[in-house]
C-alpha cells in the first residue's frame, strides 16, 4: 500500500472517534450553580455533564418558555450512518481510490460537516427563540423585540444569568483530523504523482 | 551631692515607669484576643472551607450540632433524641418511630458524649455514636447524610452516661450506666440499695459495613455509679476503663454521701475475653424489653422493634476479665493517652490528677496482688498501678485529652482552666483560663490512636457576660485555643447549642468527599414514592385518604383536591422530584396538628391532616425553593362528613 493511500485510511477511521467522544459541549455558569450546568453532545445522544444536569437545564428555562431538551432527535439516526456511510467510502477510497479521490473525500466531509453544523445552528435557534406564549418570565430586547435564548454555536454568550460556553469536544477533532488528514493524503499523493510522472 | 542623688533618684523612677508600661504593653499584645495575628488564625474568607468539622453535643437540647474549626461557624443542627419542628424529625410519620422507646414515644433526651467511628485506631470519619442519658439509648448519625439512621434503647440501665465511646475498629460502641438499678427492675425499698441494685456495662457489636447496632451482652457490675469511660488503644486494645463513683453505694444526698470514700475505682474490663466467653455460649439470657429503631435511607422510612431478651455476664464467671483500680475522688473523665499506656483518672474532688500505668497494671494482675475485692471483683493496689500524679494541677479536673506529641490537656471545672502537662514527667507546662467553670475539651482525633494537635476547644458550663446577655438563660459558650505551639492561646469565644458536654472532630476531608448531594430518585423505595407528576393521584380507603403528591420547582401536583371530607384522616405522601444539589421544598397544610415537611431532593415524607372544618383550605411550600416559591401553593376542598364531592385532583387544569 502507497504512502499516500495508509495516510487516507487513517483519515476515513479517524472519524470513528465520534461514536467514543462527544462532539460538542455547552456549559451554564451562574453564581448559584458552582459546579456549571454542563451538556455534552454526542453524535447520538444527549448527556449529562454532571448527574441530572439536563433536567435541571430544562428546569431553569422553563422559566423563560423554552421547551424541554428531546430525549432524541431524528440527527441523532441520521448523523451515525453518515459518519458510517462516509467511513466506508473513506475506506474503500484508501484501498482502491487515486489521490484526486481523496479531494473528493474531503469535500464530501467538509459539505457534511457544514450541514451538520447548520443542522445544529437551526435546532439551537428554534431552542432559544420558539417560546412558550404563556412562559412564566418573558423578556425583551431594547428594540422591543422578544429576547431569544439561544447557546452560541461557538464560542461564550450571556444569556441573562447564565454564562453559556459551546465549544468542540474531543469527537469533533477526530472528525476536523480525520478530515484535515485526507487532504495532506491528496497532496502527498498529488506530489508523488507529480514526482512519477516527471521521471 | 544632693543634686547628683535627685537626678540619680528621677533617672530609677523613670526606669520604673519605662519598665512598667513595658511590661504592660507586652501582657496586652501577649492576651488581646483581638491581635491581628489571633483575627488571622480563626478567620476563614466567604467560600473557604473549615480545616475541622465539630460535633459538639447539645446536651438538654437532646441534639448534636455541626461547627467548622477554627471559625467556630455552625453548620447544622442534628435531631437525635428530641423532635425538630423545622425538619420534621420526629413528626413525620416516617420519624416517628426513631424515638419509640420500651416507654413508649419520648421526644426528647439529654444527648452527651459523641465519638466518631474508629478504623485501626484512627478515626474513619463514617459514624458519630451519642448517648441519650436519661431514657437510655444510643444513636448512629451517618456523616453521608448528616441524618440520625440508627437508635437502640439500652435495658437495665438508668442514666446513661458512660457511653457512647466506640473501640479502636469499632467492634463496640459501649454504653455504661451512671445510676445503678434494680436488676430485672422489681419493686423494692430504696434503702435497700446497697447490695441489691447493679450496674450494667453495655457492649454494642457495630455491623462493620453498614453499622448496624446490636447488644453483643451486658456485664452486670456492682452497683456503683459509672461516670465515664474510654477504650484501650495500640498495647490497650481489648481493654475498656470505666470511671466510678458513690462506690459506697448511697442512695440519698450522694453529694455527701458518695463523696466519703478516700478512693472510688477505675474498672478495667477485658472485653475480648468476656467476647470469647460469650462466642463459646457463655452468659446468660435475661428477658428483657427494648427498642430498635432503624432508619432505611432508601425507603426514607424508620421501623422500631421492641426487642424480647438480652444477653447478661456475670464477671465473676470470667475470671480475669474485671479488674479495680483505686482512683482518688469520684472521678469523672476516664481517658487513654494515644499509645494506650497511661489511664488518667480525673479525680474531680482530688488535689492531683492520677495517671495508671497499662503496663503496670498487667504486671499487677499477673502476680496477682490484689488488696482485696469487691463483690468478688479484686482490686489491685492503688500503688502497684500508679504511673504517676500530676501534683496540684488545679482545682476539680474532669476531663483529659492529648495532642499525640506527648501532651495532655486537662479540664478544671473549679479552678475554670485548661491545663497542659507532660505525660510521663507529669510536670504542668501551661495553663489557660476559661469563662467559666469549664466541663469537658475535645482535640480533634483526641480519642483515637492519631490526634491532631492543632486546637481545643473548651466547652463551658457558664456564660455570665461574655456575649450580648439575652436574658437570664444565655447561651453556652465554647473556647478554642491554638494548642500547636508550647503555650495555649486562646482564639475565639463562640456560643453553643443546647449544653455540650463531649464533642468530637476530624479533618474536613475525612468527611466532606463523601456528604451526600441528593438522593436519586431512582433509588428511592418508599412504598408511597411518586417519581413522576403522571403517578400522582388521590386514594380514599373508607375514611383514609391517600395523596401520592409531587413538588418541583414551582409547583405541587395535584394542587387542587376535592372530595376530602372532616373526619377523613388525610395522609400526604410528598416526594420531591428536584435532583439537583441543595433545592429541597418544604409543605405545611392550615391547621395540620404536626410541623412542617421539609424534604431533600428525591426523597418522599409524610404527613398527617385530620380535617375539622368544612371549607377551601391552602397549603403551601415552606422553603424559598425558587423565584416562583410565592407561587407554589394548592388548595384542598374539605366538605361535609356525609356529602357527596367526588374525589378529584389536578394540575393547571379546573376540577369540573
């Protein structure tokens, strides 16, 4: 097997990672919570950060309207089996593929992961802003719109009380590697092409 | 000349005045227990934690409370032997039954002397044991929850104050009587005392894994009063020593009449011995009658057992396993020194303190020089056991402790000071004063193998003026001194609850790892256990009415109930659905003849409301659980004895 081709099958395992690590994290700080609030997400599933932290995230915004994290979402379904789907072509692409597949790949996974992310920015923004009409606290911006509540994507937001962080987890940079992998393989093999055809 | 005389005569009386205000100026800084250095070493900042946890008794508060050290900052307060209205402790009808006695429900006791449990003669930080003196008993409070779990009534004893001291891996915890009894109990002439009353010392096995309390076998003494008493350590283990007085066995005006004696005694008990009698099928069972309260945490629910008969040993029919040791002067506190050589008996009417030797004492037992017996149990020869006297030390000691670095620290309840000596040289080192007339002292692991020792505190008997008087009762008032340097330096001054007599500490971190957040709801097996608000429901049994109710931030469901009727006998069943740290919901009904409920996260408690009257009566959450707490409140609709409401309940919704 060509140098190239051992860098790409890593790069298509590299994702499995997901299935063992969390993808992403959001945490709520607040003075009366010293330990944070804290969810992971996995590619298949809600956890708690610390025992019971979901429902007690669920307990603090039901306050402003919000509606109770779902024990699952269809993602949840679809996510796993792209993850599979693309390992395998991934795998099939290192065993027979030429490097100009490899670019292919990492397209493929880029344009996934993008969706992917969307995905979640869409949930996320229905999380925060499809409110309850009868919530017990209701809250304004100063331009007399209704306040949303929406964790950031990425990155640290106040939201009333709260301190939100969302950041990647561990899975996520098995996947950004995996990815990131897979095109060094394209252009390694690109260079050695480049390098053979020469001679 | 003259000239020369006066200026020489001016320049000593300014030295005088220099030297005096000198040394004025020295005792000042030296004392002042407001020295920035004093403020410094008891001031924990906002969010610090304590180096120590306290466990002071409450005495006649019948209660054990939990203080930090060195702050001296409370905690909580522990319902042991005596109802707590705030925490429903001996109200709910889950409680109840913890303080079921052989007389019945008694609310309250005087709780006296807490121990920690012990592993390898080190203290484990699992259990505190205390004693309930006056209707005799003795309790488990588990340090995971903080929660009395755990109460068995002692037979055959009246007044149980030599108690509640545990062995070195907590095999035992030992509960000896102070008043000596009829023995079963019969009616008979108080005069007749003297021979026919008897005192029982109490062996409590302790269930290695979860503690569980059983009587192992009572020893039945002479009838002498046993004050204290303390387990034997390291070369001791195995032996336990019993402080006694009114050996002259007087049943009138004891403060004259059993202070004759020139000696009262030490009894040294090799219970190891007395085990092994008792595995092989030794003693003998006696019919007796006694409770055994146990609470489950993981139904959240109390049972009490009257238990039928205990197992009694006659020392006489062990030989070798009771000894006497002639101890000056009713003594009090009976304490081993961490090595478990030297037995210091507080003499408290004696002018010195005296110290036994283990060691010494053995060799006495062995060439058996006895100066006598009583009742058949030899004495040994005050002389031939005396490791030596702390010669006049001060006036009334009563109790002793040590640092594990050679020192001992001695109570004077007359001369009201603490004082520290040298164990083996038996010279005095230091001396304190206390405000005032101070009983007992506690040095955090003090009974155990493995002191620390970096404080004392002293528990004072009287307060007088040392706080904001409040009235002619004041509270009680607790000292703590820096022990860790050669002179003691006393620190803070801060008020207690009820009367302390003994306390018990540790290090935080033996404890804190381990206090429980929250009971999981899954875990919780109380037979009337709601865990989700879709269970919730009413059940009427002819004139019983079952509510299977839930709270969560903010709201109870059902909160409106209809087709309760007076006369019915109302039980609500109220588990708290919260699972998150310190958000516990409290819940009171108008006119329900019992306290309040104030239930921790995932935990179910009950209580009872007869209603009298006809009408829409409220209840409402008690605890600020949460910016809707004001929100957090139900109706129950009560009508006539004989109408025909129908029994209905709801949440967010009207009862049609």
């Amino acid at each position: 097997m060509k140098k190239p081709n051992i860098i790409m099958l890593l790069a298509a395992i590299l994702p499995l990672g997901l299935f063992l690590f969390p993808l992403w994290k959001i945490t709520l700080e607040a003075p009366q919570y010293p330990t944070p609030l804290g969810m992971y997400i996995y590619i298949n599933d809600f956890a708690d950060a610390n025992p019971h932290d979901i429902k007690n995230i669920n307990l603090m915004n039901h306050y402003v309207g919000m509606k109770y994290i779902p024990e699952a979402i269809p993602e949840f379904k679809i996510f796993p089996a792209g993850i599979l789907i693309t390992t395998v072509i991934g795998l099939i692409i290192a065993f027979k593929g030429n490097y100009k597949w490899f670019l292919y790949w990492f397209i493929l996974m880029i344009v996934l992961s993008s969706a992917g992310l969307y995905d979640f920015y869409l949930w996320e923004h229905d999380y925060g802003h499809n409110l309850d009409p009868r919530a017990i606290m209701k809250f304004t911006n100063p331009d007399g719109s209704q306040m949303g509540f929406q964790p950031p994507l990425f990155g640290t937001k106040d939201i009333l009380n709260f301190r939100a962080h969302s950041y990647p987890r561990l899975g996520a940079y098995f996947l950004a590697l995996g990815i990131g992998t897979s095109l060094i393989a394209y252009l390694i093999g690109k260079k050695n092409h480049k390098k053979y055809s020469d001679v | 000349m003259k000239h020369i005389i006066k200026s020489v005569a001016a320049f000593i009386t300014g030295l005088v005045v220099l030297t005096g205000c000198n040394n004025s100026n020295q005792s000042n800084s030296k004392s002042g227990a407001l020295a920035s250095n004093v403020a410094e070493k008891v001031y924990v900042a906002p969010g610090e934690h304590d180096e120590f946890y306290a466990f002071i008794s409450g005495g006649f508060s019948g209660q054990l409370s939990v203080y930090g050290l060195p702050s001296g900052r409370l905690f909580k307060v522990i319902p042991v032997f005596s109802q707590d209205a705030e925490k429903a402790w001996g109200y709910n009808e889950e409680t109840k039954p913890m303080l079921e006695t052989s007389h019945g429900f008694v609310p309250w006791d005087d709780a006296h002397h807490p121990d920690i449990s012990q592993t390898a003669g080190e203290i484990d930080g699992r259990w505190v044991f205390i004693n309930g003196n006056n209707t005799p008993r003795i309790a488990k409070v588990d340090l995971s929850t903080f929660e009395t779990t755990e109460i068995i009534e002692i037979p055959n004893s009246a007044g149980n104050h030599s108690s509640s001291f545990v062995t070195e891996n907590t095999e035992y915890v030992v509960a000896g009587t102070r008043f000596s009894v009829p023995i079963p109990q019969r009616d008979m002439p108080i005069k007749d005392y003297k021979g026919n009353f008897k005192g029982s010392l109490t062996f409590i096995s302790v269930e290695p894994e979860h503690g569980h309390m059983d009587i192992k076998f009572q020893l039945i003494m002479p009838g002498f009063d046993y004050d204290l008493s303390h387990p034997g350590r390291g070369k001791s283990h195995g032996w336990f020593f019993f402080t006694t007085y009114n050996t002259e066995e007087a049943s009138t005006l004891l403060e004259v009449n059993a202070s004759q004696n020139d000696k009262d005694f030490i009894a040294a008990v090799n219970w190891k011995k007395i085990e092994e009698y008792v595995n092989n099928g030794g003693g003998t069972m006696m019919p007796a009658n006694y409770a055994h309260n146990v609470y489950d945490e993981s139904t959240h629910m109390a049972t009490s057992t009257l238990k039928k008969e205990v197992l009694t040993v006659n020392p006489l029919e062990v030989p070798g396993a009771v000894f006497l040791l002639p101890t000056p002067k009713s003594p009090h506190g009976c304490d081993v020194d961490p090595t478990g050589e030297y037995i210091v008996g507080n003499g408290k009417l004696s002018a010195n303190l005296t110290v036994h030797s283990f060691t010494k004492m053995l060799d006495a037992i062995e060439k058996e020089k006895f100066a006598g017996d009583a009742y058949g149990i030899p004495i040994l020869n005050f002389e031939d056991v005396l490791a030596g006297s702390v010669e006049q030390p001060g006036l009334g000691p009563l109790h002793t402790e040590f640092d594990g670095k050679g020192n001992a620290y001695t109570t004077f309840f007359i001369s009201s000071e603490v004082v520290k000596w040298k164990l083996g040289t038996w010279e005095v080192l230091d001396r304190q004063p206390c405000y005032y007339s101070v009983g007992h002292l506690m040095i955090p692991g003090g009974n155990s193998q493995k002191p620390w020792g970096k404080y004392v505190v002293a528990m004072n008997k009287i307060t007088k003026d040392r706080y904001l008087p409040t009235g002619p009762e004041v509270t009680q008032s607790a000292q703590l001194y820096d022990i860790s340097g050669e002179k003691m330096e006393l620190l803070l001054d801060f008020p207690t609850i009820g009367e302390p007599h003994y306390a018990a500490g540790c290090p935080a971190d033996l404890i804190k790892p381990r206090s429980k957040k929250l009971f999981p709801l899954e875990e919780n097996n109380h037979p009337y256990a709601t865990k989700s608000e879709a269970d919730t429901k009413v059940v009427r049994d002819g004139n019983i009415v079952h509510v299977y109710m839930t709270m969560i931030r903010s709201h109870f469901s059902p909160d409106n109930i209809e087709g309760v009727k007076v006369g019915d006998k109302v039980y609500f069943h109220v588990t708290n659905l919260e699972q998150d740290y310190d958000v516990p919901h409290g819940v009171s009904m108008i006119g329900a003849n019992t306290s309040e409920l104030l239930i921790m996260p995932g935990q179910t408690e009950t209580f009872l409301w007869e209603p009298k009257q006809e009408g829409v009566w409220p209840f409402y959450c008690t605890d600020f659980c949460s910016a809707l707490h004001q929100e957090m409140q139900g109706y129950v609709r009560v009508s006539a004895a004989n109408a025909n409401t129908p029994l209905k309940w709801s949440l967010g919704e009207d009862i049609e």
